[in-house]
C-alpha cells in the first residue's frame, strides 16, 4: 500500500543511534518522486550565496528534462522516535533540481521512497516493491536501523551497489555498501577519540537500547581500551522517561576528570542535557560529547550558552556554519528551493541526503549508453576520488570487501546556539579492528582539497 510519507522536525538527524521503539506498526508505506540532479559543483571552492543558482545544478540550466526517468529507490526508517526520511527527501531534492535543469543527458530522475518500522518482513518486501514493481536501476539515500542487515544478499545477488547512510553493521562490512556516513560506531568512535584527546580519566558511553548496541559500543571500547582509559558503557530505553536519573547515572559513573559520550538522536540527546542543566550537573565533569546527531544548531539553540565549551559535537560532514563553498552554497540554495520534504533543514540528515544525490549525479552522467541495473551500478562502484564538498576526504566505492569511505572527521563545540568548528579533518582511530581492516583494503584517500 503506498501513501505519502511525513517526517517530524523532532526525529531527524540520528546518524544511526536513537531509534526507537519496539511495538511498530508492520505496514509499509512508499512514494514516488520524480527527481533528477547535477552535481555542477562537486569542488569546494569559495562562492558566495549569492552567486550560486539552483540551475548551476545541471547540464542545461532553466531546461527540464523530458526524457524517460532514471528510475531510483530508497528505504529509509520512519516510526514514533526515529525518522531518517529527511535524508532521501534531500536526495530527492537534489534531483528534483537535476530535473529542472537539464536531467541526465536529458533524462530526469524519479526517486522511489519506501519507509519501514523496522520490521524485517516489511524491509525485505520493500526491496522487492523497488525491484520488481518500480523497476529501480539503482539505489540511494537509503538509511534504515536494520535494512542494511536484511537486505545485503539480496542486493548482492541482484548486482546492486548501493550509496547509502549507514547504521547497521553490514552497511559497512560487505562488499555492496558504500555509505557517506560513519554511522553510530565509527561517529561514537570520533567522540570518544575526541575526549581522550583532552586526557580525561574515565570515558561513560551511553546510547540508545536498540537493535545493534554491541556492534556499536566495540568501536569506543576498543579506543579506550588502547588509551589506557576505563570505560563504562550504558544503554537507555528510548523515549527517555527519566531523564534525571539518567544524567545523574552519567555524572557519578563518569567522575570529575571524565566525560560523559552520548549516541541518541537529537531530541533524547536534549532531554539529558537539559536535565543535566537543571541539575547543574553540566560542570561535573571535564567534558560532554556526542555522536553526529547532535551536529545541528536546533540542539545548540535549545541547550543556550551555558554549555558552551562544554559539549563536543562528532561531525562526519563539513560544518555548515561558517562554511562558504560553492558545494555547501549550493546545497543551501537547493534545500531552500525544492527541500520543502525535509523537516529538519541545515543540518546531518540533509548533508548526507544532498551528498548521496550529488556522487548518484556524478556516476549516473558517465554512462554513455542505456541506464540499466548493469550500467548503472557499475558506474556507481567505479567512483574515485570525488570531490563531494561535504566531506573530509575524497569519496571512493571501489571493489573491496568491505567499505568505510567516510572515515575522518569534525569535531564541533556548542556555541552561543551555534556549533563551531573545535577540531579540524581527523583520521578516525584504526585502533578500531573494523577502521584497521578497511585501510588495510582500500588504504587512506586523500583529503578533499
């Protein structure tokens, strides 16, 4: 059954952490979308906002495509507490503006959205609906808790290379995933790093309890671990109902000299920090950290100036305040102009949705002949080295076991409502086996220019 999806301000950007409940409804639901892109400005060179047109997002700037769609998919979480949809509603977008602005060799592209309630039946079935019913040639943009898990052989034997928002463990660790995200381990990794960079004694890690909390608590463990440094590891029901106890847990656990790391999307994230403020609590250690979900100016807003320089943010894109590029103008500008779908505005969610669309453009315009299932994940494995604008490092799929392409980072700080750069592009640890085992593959791409 199709119907359209919604997305809530209060749920987005969880780069893979805070999911959420346990009694989901089973129905599927899926969209159709047309859209289409051009990544004109796949550099990070200096522009002004006011000199980057959403026309400069394709080949033919004012002409829209006309030609028979490119026919894409993507599944993406939406239930109570946890909704990733903002990300391939911003791909959408990018495409939207492709298609209004010359398509692919005149050709727009129709995205395909299935949402899910993390209910495996439910996930498998929607890869089949793209497949067999909408007839996708590719997939991008798809971020689900656990589709990742059900549908990797299936996307294998069919020949599918997907450019995906990783959360699960298989989103990283098999040969038909690529994702533009560090997902919840490899981002928790970046802000546990982060804390034992400032020397604290003690690192208290906390996350949501969902599907795939030991997967993610061994990146964090496995970098304390080779830092000498104790860690205490904690899971929460989500929604959080005693936020009290909860940061009151944190704080005794963590000591005066530790930190205290969260992984819980940004609403569930709030509600501690808020209750730890409440409590005074916010100076009881040497410093808070997160996971990226918590990259978004609604929570430095929310939070106010009392923890400035107390919260460290991982960011696994390039920060968008202060950032005056053509890639990041130009992704304002087309979230302004067709991201009327994507709740959350400026932030993760959206970055990671503009930048799957951007690398999909990229490959889909170096087919020469039909865009077929063959033609088109080929060209999506034979990226290299693409400039996206977003991220620390050039983008690489590639033909390895295994994919962790975004694994170098941000680290930003709350500030007066803001989050501001504290800490430049940084390798993720390869103390963590999984980092360790794909720069053994694949080695370690150069830094976007």
């Amino acid at each position: 059954m199709r119907r359209h999806i919604s997305t809530r301000r209060t749920i987005l950007l969880a780069a893979a952490l805070g999911l959420a409940a346990a009694g989901c409804s089973s129905s599927s639901s899926s969209t159709a979308s047309g859209t289409g892109s051009t990544p004109a400005s796949s550099s990070s060179g200096s522009a002004s906002a006011a000199t980057v047109s959403t026309s400069s997002c394709g080949s033919k700037p004012g002409v829209a495509a006309t030609g028979t769609p490119i026919p894409l998919g993507a599944i993406a979480t939406n239930q109570p507490g946890t909704s990733f949809t903002d990300i391939p509603n911003m791909a959408k977008a990018y495409f939207d503006c492709v298609n209004a602005n010359g398509g692919i060799n005149g050709h727009p592209i129709k995205l395909y959205i299935a949402t899910e309630q993390t209910n495996p039946a439910q996930i498998a079935a929607d890869a089949k609906q793209l497949v067999q019913t909408d007839k996708v040639v590719g997939i991008v943009g798809n971020t689900s808790i656990i589709e990742c898990s059900i549908n990797s052989g299936y996307w294998q034997k069919l020949g599918f290379y997907i450019i995906d928002s990783g959360i699960a463990p298989e989103c990283y660790s098999t040969p038909n995933s690529a994702a533009v995200n560090m997902g919840p381990r490899y981002s928790s990794d970046g802000a546990v790093q982060y804390a034992l960079a400032q020397h604290v004694s003690k690192v208290v890690f906390d996350q949501a309890n969902v599907p795939g909390t030991g997967y993610i608590a061994a990146g964090p463990a496995a970098l304390a671990k080779a830092a000498n440094t104790p860690i205490v590891q904690l899971t929460e029901n989500v929604p959080i109902t005693d936020a009290s106890s909860v940061a009151i847990k944190e704080v005794n656990d963590a000591g005066p000299n530790g930190a205290v790391i969260l992984n819980f999307t940004p609403p569930q994230a709030l509600v501690i920090l808020q209750a730890a403020q409440k409590l005074g609590l916010e100076n009881r250690v040497k410093l808070w950290g997160c996971s990226t979900p918590c990259n978004t100016d609604f929570l430095a807003q929310s939070l106010g100036s009392k923890w400035n320089g107390k919260l460290f943010v991982n960011a696994e894109l390039t920060p968008p305040d202060g950032t005056n590029t053509t890639a990041m103008n130009l992704y304002k500008a087309i979230l302004k102009q067709y991201g009327t779908s994507v709740q959350g505005g400026i932030g993760s969610f959206s970055q990671m949705g503009f930048t799957e669309a951007e690398i999909a453009v990229h490959a889909l315009q170096s087919i020469t002949g039909p865009y077929t299932v063959q033609s088109v994940n080929a060209a999506f494995k034979a990226v290299k080295d693409f400039n996206t604008g977003m991220l620390c490092q050039l983008w690489t799929y590639g033909d390895y076991p295994l994919h962790i392409p975004n694994n170098a980072d941000y680290t930003v700080t709350a500030n007066n409502g803001k989050m501001t750069t504290a800490q430049g592009c940084t390798p993720i640890s390869a103390a963590d086996p999984q980092i360790a085992q794909y720069r053994s593959a694949a080695g370690t791409a150069a830094n976007a220019p």
